[in-house]
C-alpha cells in the first residue's frame, strides 16, 4: 500500500514537472511576430512609382499573419478603394498563409496572399497601361513585404487573384515568387523623401518660432 502510494505521489510530481503551470499557449517563435520594424504604406506616384511613404504603427508583439492582413486592409481603403473613373471597387485581401524556410542564420518568410476582385476592377482599371501597372505592382510588392527593413518583412510574396495565380501581364509579372530586391529601390526612394520632407518641415517651423 504505501509502495502504491508513493509511486502515485512520484507520477504526480513528474507530471507537474512536465507541464507549464499557467495552462497558456507555447510561446510564439520570434519569426511569428513583427517585433520593434518600421512599416510603411505608401502613395501612389506618376514618375517615382511611390511616394509620400507613411508609417504604420503596430505593437511589437502583432503577429506576422495580422500585420500582413492589416496592410492589405490599408491598400483595399487607399490605393485599391476606387477606381480613376470614381467606381467604388470591393477589392480586398486574404492572408492564405505564412510559410518559414529555415536556413542557417535564420527562417526565410514567404507569404501567399490572395487579392479578391469579384468584378474584375484590377484587370480593367489598375493592371493596365505601363505606369499604372508598374504603379500597381510596387505598391503590391513593397506594401506586403517592405524591402526596407533587414530582414525584410517577407522574403517572398505569392499573389493570387481571386485564388488563381495571376495571368501573364503585357507591363509587369506577378506570377510566381516576388522577392525584395524587386522592388526595394522604389521603397526606400519613397522613405527617404518622406523622412526629408519631415526634416525641411520641423526645420520651416522652427524658423517660424524664432522670427
């Protein structure tokens, strides 16, 4: 009996032992969230494909898959929301998934991501001509995987449109695997100029203070 007893009271404690105590979820791997990063949206530009470049603040602790669906909700409200012709459009954005590469130094991100368009707004308005869809595919590219940081928010991005891979264009490819390098100049033109024009600015205010 008491040999029964103790091996009870020894499983129990091994038991203890093995479990966390605060029953809570296992802890998120530092890939999974954004941590302390810049993200920027960005304003659509007739020369320099991008421009007016603003920030978008969210908590260190939001996860990568909300992140990404919150700058697909900013791109569906600005760039996407109406067409040149004021058409009112429903083009939104989905986050299928998030998938991790491991490597040596650390975990490379490719997103897929599909962009809704149930009245096909993109093809006739947004995707056509030269600059409007250049235009169009910097303002994809850079919003979901801000090239500027390093490591960049994704390290590849899947579009698909309305859950197919993308046709091929006549002004720009989208189909297959986008990477930062694409469009990572754009990006960091559009912040730079940004963060110029906050300094010419503050320096015009302070100017106004002191006259």
């Amino acid at each position: 009996m008491l040999r029964a007893i103790l091996a009870f009271m020894t499983l129990t404690m091994l038991l203890n032992l093995g479990c966390p105590s605060n029953s809570g979820k296992a802890p998120l791997a530092p890939s999974q969230v954004i941590g302390e990063v810049e993200l920027y949206t960005f304003t659509p530009h007739d020369q320099d494909f991008l421009s007016d470049a603003q920030p978008l603040i969210l908590p260190p602790d939001t996860l990568l898959t909300d992140a990404l669906e919150s700058l697909g909700r900013d791109l569906a409200r600005s760039y996407f929301f109406k067409t040149y012709t004021d058409k009112q459009t429903d083009i939104h954005f989905e986050v299928l998934s998030v998938d991790e590469i491991p490597t040596p130094s650390r975990s490379l991100r490719i997103a897929v991501v599909n962009m809704v368009d149930t009245d096909t707004d993109a093809m006739k308005y947004f995707f056509q001509g030269s600059a409007g869809g250049q235009t169009t595919f910097y303002m994809l590219a850079a919003t979901f995987m801000q090239p500027h940081l390093s490591p960049p928010l994704l390290d590849g991005l899947v579009l698909l449109y309305n859950g197919k891979i993308l046709p091929e264009l006549d002004h720009i490819n989208l189909t297959g695997i986008l990477t930062p390098r694409s469009v990572w100049h754009v990006a960091k033109r559009a912040i730079h100029g940004a963060r110029r024009k906050a300094v010419i600015s503050d320096h015009d205010r302070r100017e106004l203070r002191n006259s």
